[in-house]
C-alpha cells in the first residue's frame, strides 16, 4: 500500500475516510499518536477489511514496545551510544543524567510531559545556562532514541527552550607568563618530561589528547608536517589533520631525538599530563587558585600568537581542527585581535 498523502477527504465512517477520486483511507488515533494510510482500493467492503487488519496491526505493534522506567531506560541508551563516544563525552552525559534521574525516579518514560520537563526547569534554577543546555541536550538525545525504538511518539523536550549562556572571556598566558612558567618547570626539575610536553602543546596548539597519541612516524620533517590522529579514539571530530612543523616544534621535536632516528610506533611523549606541573608552576608564579594554567590555556595561547602575527582566522580554525571557517576563532578570540590592534595603533606615531 502507498503512504498517505495529504489531500482533502471525507469522512464515512470511523477512522474510515474517501477522497474526491473515491480511494478509500485510515485515519486514526491511537495511545495519542496519529496514523494515517491509503487503503489503496475504491471498494468500501475490501476498504472495511484493510480497515481493521491496519488497525490491528498498529495495535499489536504497540504492544510489542515495552513502557520503560526512566531509569532503565537511561541505562539502556547509555550503553547504546558508549561505543560512538570519546570516554570524556560519555563521562559528561552519565553526570548530566546522574543530575537529572532524582527528579524522575520512578516514572515512566511515557509519563515524562511537557508540565513535568517545565517543573525540571524550575528546580534547576541554580544551574548555569551552560549546565542547564547540557543537560536538556542530553534529554533530547535520550528521547530521540526513545522515539526510534517506538517507545514515545513525540520528543517533549523540545518545548523546553535553551537558556542563555555566560561566555567565559578566555585570557591566554602572555608570552612572559608563558617564559616564566617554563623557567620554574626547568630550574626545580617538577618533571623531566614536563617541560617539552608543555612546549609541544603551546607550539602547535593541538588538544591534550591529541599530543598524547603523536607517534615519530607522524612527524614528517623532510615536507614540514605534523599528522594529527588521536590515535585509535581519533580527533574531537574524528577526522584527521595534517599541521605545519612549526619552527618551534621543529626545533623542539629536533632537540628531544637529538639528531637520531626514532622508532616509527613509538609515542613522542609518554608523557599523559603535565596538569599538576602547570598548577605548581602557577601557583609559584603568584596566581589565585582558580586560574591556575591549564592544558588547554596552552591551546589559546597558540592561537593567540597567530592572531598577533595577522595569521587568517580560516587557516587558524584548520590547524585547530575547526571545521567552521574561522567562525569559532572570531567569537573566542575576537577580543584579543581588538586588543592587539589597539597596541598596534600605539605604534603610528609620524604625524605631518
């Protein structure tokens, strides 16, 4: 039988519709979701049969979807996309659930209402836009995967709007903080391994996972190019990237093989962390807790050098792995290009 389409019909019976062309049609309500189908015959006996064979059909269908906890559920579509997930990603949807499951315990999925997600909006006042979009994100995926299975007919979430999030003004090291951090790490020897790990990150400005997975055989000095892969789990967006060596890479990755040949399978760093040498670092340097450096402030100060030196937002986004254009450098950054150009303005002193 063909899908219902949309055209003008007239009722004769229950659920039982006829159009202008006499084509016979089921339209009917069941556990509160609509169907809708062409009976595919212009016989209203043959068309009362299909009737109720469609009927019975839906029904049974229906019956076979099991009416889920919310916390079974929640298990089930856990398990379901840990496979798909990097271990930080799945991390955070199991804490955002673990934050939202208190308010449904003991219901059922079905029961989960549009009234009901609003009174979960409520209660989570205190949460930041940040956290709140999170968790909602979170719901959305789960009653997607909900509907796929048949076990809701709509997502109900989808009613329950965003709310605005604060952005955090990122504030890269300088280069002096950046200088003098890397002189504490050398002088008190925190960690051997410590101080080239911080200068790989700060001179490429790949992620923390990503510079854990470089292998020698992704260094390829003779074309002056980095293969960034993230190793089996893959890149944040699971595409590898090729990036220029750049000069202080090189020198860098030249200075740790000291001029020899290097196993091809072997990692460059086994080094996974340098996060408590950089809060030591930091703290020794004078800053408040709270705004220790991180791995991840070594990225931004990456890019904050490019943006000094007038590199394009576009090809700043394609060595960050940025598959927006430069869209999210703009908004991240944009403040710091405003600054640098004041300093620049600075410098244009001749006058007539």
């Amino acid at each position: 039988m063909k899908p219902y389409q949309s055209t003008i019909l007239n009722r004769v019976a229950d659920n039982l519709y006829r159009s202008g062309e006499g084509t016979y049609y089921a339209r009917f309500k069941h556990k509160g979701k609509n169907f809708k189908k062409s009976l595919g015959t212009h016989d209203r006996k043959t068309a009362d049969r299909r009737l109720v064979d469609f009927v019975k059909q839906i029904e049974n269908k229906e019956a076979e979807v099991p009416d889920f906890l919310f916390q079974d559920f929640k298990d089930k579509w856990l398990e379901s996309i840990k496979p798909h997930l990097k271990e930080s990603s799945y991390a955070r949807r199991v804490s955002s659930l673990n934050q939202i499951s208190p308010h449904f315990k003991g219901c059922k999925l079905r029961e989960i209402t549009h009234e009901r997600l609003e009174k979960l909006a409520a209660a989570r006042t205190g949460a930041s836009g940040r956290t709140f979009n999170v968790d909602r994100e979170t719901l959305h995926m789960l009653f997607k995967y909900a509907g796929k299975l048949g076990v809701v007919s709509k997502n109900p979430i989808d009613a329950i709007p965003k709310r605005k999030e604060k952005k955090a003004v990122v504030t890269p090291p300088t280069r002096e903080q950046f200088t003098e951090m890397l002189t504490f790490l050398r002088e008190h020897k925190v960690s051997r391994e410590a101080v080239p790990f911080v200068e790989f990150l700060a001179y490429t400005g790949v992620r923390l996972e990503e510079a854990t997975q470089v292998l020698w055989r992704d260094i390829d000095f003779t074309k002056g190019l980095i293969l960034v892969t993230g190793g089996e789990r893959g890149t944040k967006n699971h595409q590898q990237r090729s990036i220029p060596l750049f000069p202080p890479a090189k020198a860098l990755l030249e200075r740790i093989s000291g001029g020899k040949e290097m196993p091809p399978s072997a990692n460059v760093f086994q080094q996974k962390s340098a996060r408590s040498s950089m809060q030591t670092a930091s703290k020794a340097m004078g800053l408040p807790e709270g705004q220790y450096f991180t791995h991840h402030d070594l990225r931004h100060f990456f890019c904050s050098n490019a943006l000094e030196n007038n590199i394009p937002d576009h090809v700043i986004a394609s060595w960050l792995g940025h598959k927006d254009g430069g869209i999210l450098v703009r908004k991240t950054y944009g403040h710091l290009r405003a600054s640098h150009s004041t300093e620049m303005a600075k410098l244009m002193t001749f006058n007539a």
